[in-house]
C-alpha cells in the first residue's frame, strides 16, 4: 500500500474511494480499514457514513480527513509492505496525532517505509535512515541518534527550538 503526499479523491462515495471499486474488497474490509486508521471517527459522523458523496479531488473533506481516507486505502487490501511518501507533510498537528496514531495502528504486522521530513513521523521507527544532500549520514533509532549527538540530533534541536531549517540542515 502506497500513501502518497498529494493524495488523488475521485467523484464517488467514501467507501469506493477506499476500496477504489476493487471487487475483491468487501465492505467489511473498508470499514476495519478506517478503523484501523482512526477515519471512522469522521466517517460515523457523516449524514452518509461511507455512502457520503466525495467531489474530485475531496473538496468537501479537510486535508486530514483526506490523507486518513488515503491511509484506509493503504490498509484495505492488508498489504505486508506499506509506503509512506512524505504523507503527513501538509497536515495541521490536530490531525498529524489522529494519523500518528493510525501510523502506529498500521505497522501491526507490516514493513512500513517512511519517507518524511517531519520528525514527529519518523521517531518510533525501528530504523531511520538520516540523508543529507543525497548521501547516508546516520542511521538507528530516535533515541540512539539523539544521543550520538551528531546530524540528527542537531535538526531535532533546531526544531524543537522553532528555528526554521535552511536547506543543508
């Protein structure tokens, strides 16, 4: 399952939006879907549930709810490997902690690659992998680069003090 940072809604409901009119995905595997990733929440809510009419491109959704509609889609077929492509990179942080969690609810029993700029995505990874212009610096886990105190650790820093990073940071 791939989820992408420039999520694709087409004109339909929520529940061919997550299923993306697969016949082999049942309504069941639609619903444990968003479940898993915490968008039933919103979706209960909705006059329609998972009948509720979504316009191209989810104009009628907020970036939130669209990226965890994208994170259902991800899970609908209970893939072993799962994607992210810089999937929270554009959230507000009221929904970065509802996908945070349905992160963590998709790694049950999955390969998950991350690839993100935030921190905040990455630090309960089993492995990061800290790139620099291209070129592998560091890797390990959150804990283990904070206290090597080296590249990591020094833009964890930045961003903990609000300092914006240039690019080379």
């Amino acid at each position: 399952g791939i989820v992408p940072q420039d999520i694709a809604l087409f004109n339909g409901s929520i529940a061919f939006n997550i299923s993306l009119g697969h016949p082999d995905i049942t309504m069941a595997d639609i619903e444990n879907a968003a479940k898993t990733v915490g968008a039933d929440k919103f979706i209960n809510r909705l006059p329609n549930k998972y009948d509720q009419p979504i316009r191209e491109q989810g104009g009628n959704l907020s970036h939130g709810q669209r990226q965890l509609i994208a994170f259902a889609r991800a899970l609908a077929r209970n893939p072993s490997l799962v994607i992210l492509d810089e999937a929270t990179s554009s959230i507000d942080p009221e929904s970065e902690q509802l996908i945070q969690r349905g992160i963590e609810n998709m790694l049950q029993g999955r390969t998950m690659i991350v690839v993100a700029h935030r921190l905040t995505t990455i630090q309960r990874c089993d492995q990061i992998l800290v790139l620099d212009h291209g070129r592998l610096v560091e890797s390990g886990k959150h804990e283990d680069l904070i206290n090597k105190r080296g590249f990591y650790e020094r833009i964890h820093s930045k961003i903990k003090k609000g300092s914006p990073l240039s690019r080379g940071s």
